[in-house]
C-alpha cells in the first residue's frame, strides 16, 4: 500500500510541474490504432489520453486516433507496431498471446466467474511485470503502465434462448481468438470460430454463427441488436484486458522529459479509465435489456462447481496455451488471497 500511495505522489508532482517545450521545428506523429467504434470504452479512453498528452506536451506531440479499425484490425496492429506504421495501440491480451502466450493468463479456468479484484491481484502484480518484461522484449515496444480493462466476457446469442449453460451445447460460437476462448467453448459443448470484431455485425446478421463470446459494451457500442443479438447469458467467464503499446522507434525518439510525461499521465489516468469502463459495462448491459436482449445470469452456486470442474484441467490448459510453469505458480500466489 505505500508503495501505491508514493507511486501516486510522485505523479502527482511530475505532473504538476510544467513541461517546457524544446525548439524542435515539427510536432512529433503519433498515429493510434484500435479497431473499436467511437463509442466504445478503449477508444473513449485512448481519446481523452491522447488529448491531455497533446496538452501536456504543449503541443509537442501531435496524436491522431484512429478507430473502427481505419488503419488496422487488432489481429495486424501488432505487426503495424513493429513495421513502424503505427505508434500506439492497445490490442487484446488474447492477441498478444500469439507472441507472449502468458499475456492470455485472465483466460485460465481459475477466474472463471471470479470478481474483477482477482484479476487485478494477476495483472497489476509480479505476474503482469513478467508479462510486460517478455512483450516489451520481444516486440519492441514500450509499455507504459497498467492494462485497460474491457470487461468481463459472457454469451450472446442470435437465435437459440440461453437460459443456463446447457444451452451453449452444440452452437457455434464466435471468439476473438487465443487458446483459451474456444476451448471453454469447447467445455460447454459449443463449436468455436475465430472472427475479427469489425466483421461481426455482418457474419451475425448472416448467421455466419449461432453466438459470441464478448462483453456487454462491446456488444451495445456496436449495436448488435440491430444485427439480431436477442440473447444473453452472464457468468464472467474471465476479465478481458488490453495492453497499451508504444512503438520502440517513438519512443527513442522522445526526450526523458516526455518520456516521463507518458508514463506519469497513464498512470493518473488509468485508474479512472478502469472505473469508466467497469460503468460502461454496467450501463451497456441495461441498454442491452432495453433493445430486447433477454438476459439470463449462472449462479454463484453453478460458477463455483463449474470454475472447480475446469480447475481440475488448468495445468493442461496452461500447457496448451504455453504458459510457463513459474508464471502459473506466480498467478497462484498472487491470487491466493481471494481463493
């Protein structure tokens, strides 16, 4: 807990303390993928960043958003990142898995239906710094601090009622791809697909598959409804997450002041970003309820037995998803407090 409280401290006056601009002639690009709508809580977050980053810098960076997937789907930002054509993104753990497979570590069978502190305890603990350590190695990028939340992970369906697990057997069921989405499809009996989120609207209202894995907000900032989402079941099957990502070559080209201007704004801002979008959730899944979408929830009781039962294949679906003994065992012991 001190060390929390210094952290937030040491922001504070890093960022009451004017920035000086320097005489360089250009503003310094910054072009920003994400591939969700405009009303979607990543890019609402990623917005108000960039606008405090241009403030702050005085203008010394010159951000630009693009959303919708305009520049890139979040299954090509991370080569975009690499290749130079982009200098920010926040794609999805799941995506990231393909690199760092333990970036995928909110998908393991025991946060199944767990609160949203557990995941954190991971995250925010020596398990997500063994992460970030491997991502920012690997792909060369800079990661300025905690992930965003997107949220917790239910079913939605178009046509069959989903009133209990038992429901999902023999659908076919969109995922957003990784390793561990389609095999709990696989647990409850369903037929997993890999489709990028742009695509969605359209392979549903085509029947291209009978449900999706998502969340409540981005089910509703994508209007889902209007391509036949009628049907939801609850059970937080696992806390979705995206990691901010800054390209190696703009980063080497900031100074230390604006460097330590980066990070020290991500970290007043992260929090909030959090909190928003746990409220988005929140009010998504009532304006689900309001368009129609029945929604059905698991209960704690039927979470629990079945988080047990998928417990009982963690260390096999650890191996598959190639997360590395130490890092499972870190997990344990950062979460044990809740368990």
């Amino acid at each position: 807990m001190t060390v929390g409280i210094g952290r937030r401290i040491v922001v504070g006056s890093a960022l009451a303390a004017p920035f000086i601009r320097t005489t360089r002639a250009d503003p310094i690009r910054m072009r920003v993928s994400v591939d969700t709508s405009p009303s979607h809580g990543r890019t609402l977050s990623m917005a108000d960043f960039l606008k405090k980053l241009e403030a702050a810098s005085q203008g010394e960076i010159a951000p630009r958003l693009f959303d919708s997937g305009q520049l890139f789907a979040d299954r090509d930002v991370i080569k975009a990142l690499v290749l130079g054509q982009v200098e920010m993104a926040a794609p999805g753990t799941w995506l990231v898995s393909a690199y760092v497979p333990e970036a995928d570590l909110g998908q393991l069978p025991v946060f199944y239906g767990q609160p949203i502190e557990t995941t954190h305890r991971a995250i925010d603990g020596i398990p997500g710094d063994l992460v970030n350590q491997q991502v920012s190695k690997k792909l060369r990028v800079k990661i300025p601090g905690r992930w965003v939340d997107l949220g917790f992970t239910n079913w939605y369906s178009s046509r069959k009622p989903l009133g209990g697990l038992a429901d999902l057997r023999g659908l076919k069921i969109r995922n957003s791809g990784g390793y561990a989405q389609p095999w709990r499809a696989q647990f409850f009996g369903g037929v997993p697909t890999m489709i990028a989120w742009p695509d969605v609207p359209l392979a549903l209202s085509e029947g291209t598959f009978d449900a999706l894995q998502s969340t409540a907000e981005s089910c509703a900032s994508a209007k889902l409804w209007d391509a036949g989402l009628r049907f939801g079941l609850v059970d937080h099957q696992s806390m979705g997450d995206y990691i901010p990502m800054i390209s190696e070559a703009f980063w080497g080209a900031l100074s230390p002041a604006l460097k330590i201007l980066v990070t020290d704004l991500w970290a007043a801002n992260i929090g909030v970003y959090r909190a928003n979008m746990a409220a988005a959730q929140d009010k998504a899944e009532k304006e689900l309820k309001a368009r129609g979408v029945k929604l059905a929830f698991v209960s704690a009781e039927d979470l629990a037995e079945q988080r047990k039962v998928m417990v009982g294949e963690q260390e096999k679906v650890a191996l598959e998803m190639k997360i590395s003994p130490d890092i499972l065992m870190r997990i344990t012991e950062a979460i044990a407090a809740t368990n």
